[in-house]
C-alpha cells in the first residue's frame, strides 16, 4: 500500500535523524544537569527519588524534600501535555482539521516548548539555587519522553536507556537464537540510538565544564535547527502530494 502524503507528514518527527538528535539531547540533559546543576540527572526520576531516601535515611533532614521539586515537575509536565494534546485533537476534529496535520503541529509545539525552558534554564546563573533549572530541564525531559516514543516503527525512550538497552538485549537474542534478521535490524537501530544518546552525555560533560550554564542554549540551537530541518521536510512532503495523487489516480 502506498504511504499517503499525511502519512509522512506524521512520521516526520519519528524518522531516524530527528530521533537520533533528541537522543543526543537526551544525553546531553544529564551531563548538563550533573556537571552544572547539583549533581544530579534530571532525566532519571528513579534517581532524584533515590537521592530524596538516601538523604533522610543518611540524616540530612527535611532539605532532602528539595529533589521532590523536579519529580514534581516531570509528573506536572505528563499531565498538562497529555491535557494540551487532547484539547488540541479535539479542536482539530471540530474544525475538520486533518489528525495527521493536528498531530504535526503537536509535536512541533512540543519542541518548541523545549526550546524556551532550555533558554530559559540557560540563563539562570549557576549561582541560583538549583531547584529552578532542574525543574525546568525535568520538564522538558517528560514532554520529550512522553511525545516522542518511536523511530521508524521500534519503540523506545529519548531520555533513558534502561529499557532501550532491554530491547536491544531482546533483539539481538531473537537474531542469534531465531536467525531473525528483522530483529538483527532492530537491534541496530536501538544500538545506534543508544550511543548517539553517549555522544550527548560526553559532548554536554565537556561544553558544560567549559561554558557552564550556557551550554544548554547549545541544545536550544540544535532543536531549533530540527524544527527547521522537520517544517522543510514537511513543506516538501506538501508539494510532492499532488504529484502522489496523480501517479495514484492513473
């Protein structure tokens, strides 16, 4: 069956290089959030929550409860964006907007919603108590986390590695135990994902040592330059249409 024109419209964001760019920032996050930010990686709630436990049960007291803030923020973040989107498809239907266009937009104003908190969190002085800039960055972890879950058809996670290293493990089995080569494939693209994903960690380590808190506006420029790349692409995919419905009607 051919693909229609708002079917690659849609799958523009889920393509392999605007997915291998979030993995870098994915990466890049972390480093970020270690190297300038308190120590800690903002991605991972698991270990905000573990520092939380780790220090009341080591007697720090109740400054303990300050990692709760970016955990707070991540939950906030799911919530408002799974409300925003829903309001967004429902408009769409109204206003007989293609879901494919709808769903387009949504996630550009994902990204574009990334860019002003990374800004924003880059020019927060590294002086400024951490809970705002870790706020923020655990915010844009949970809209990239929860919007953008598949490249090319796997899914996996722009933030994480846990279970994209799962998958990994799970494909390559199923390629030597079964000779499976759709999942020697698959277990490539997960593979690739995860060291553009290592490629983020080193390239924001040392840009923050160098730059400090500057250094996220460096993914505030690489994600603006995706929406760019993903509106070109779109734009192109928009005018092949017409050529697409001719080839088909014949």
């Amino acid at each position: 069956m051919q693909e229609s024109s708002s079917d690659r419209q849609s799958a523009l964001f889920f393509r392999i290089f605007p997915v291998l760019v979030l993995g870098f920032a994915g990466g890049f996050f972390d480093s970020y959030t270690y190297v300038a930010r308190g120590g800690v990686f903002c991605n991972a709630q698991t270990g905000i929550l573990l520092l939380m436990i780790l220090g009341l049960a080591s007697g720090r007291g109740v400054s303990s409860f300050r990692y709760l803030v970016p955990v707070a923020f991540f939950v906030v973040a799911i919530f408002l964006e799974n409300l925003t989107s829903r309001v967004a498809y429902r408009q769409a239907k109204r206003k007989g907007t293609d879901p494919d266009t709808a769903e387009f937009f949504y996630h550009l104003a994902v990204l574009v919603t990334e860019i002003l908190f990374l800004t924003a969190v880059g020019l927060i002085p590294v002086s400024f108590p951490d809970i705002l800039p870790n706020a923020l960055v655990s915010s844009v972890a949970a809209m990239q986390f929860n919007a953008f879950r598949t490249m090319r058809g796997i899914p996996l996670s722009t933030v994480f590695c846990t279970n994209n290293l799962r998958m990994f493990s799970g494909h390559v089995f199923s390629a030597v135990a079964d000779h499976d080569k759709a999942s020697l494939k698959k277990a490539g693209k997960y593979l690739l994902f995860i060291l553009f994903f290592l490629i983020g960690v080193t390239a924001g380590y040392f840009l923050t040592v160098w730059t400090m808190q500057y250094a996220i506006l460096f993914i505030s420029a690489l994600l603006t330059l995706l929406c760019l790349w993903v509106l070109c692409a779109r734009r192109a995919v928009l005018r092949s249409a017409p050529a697409a419905s001719e080839f088909s009607a014949e």
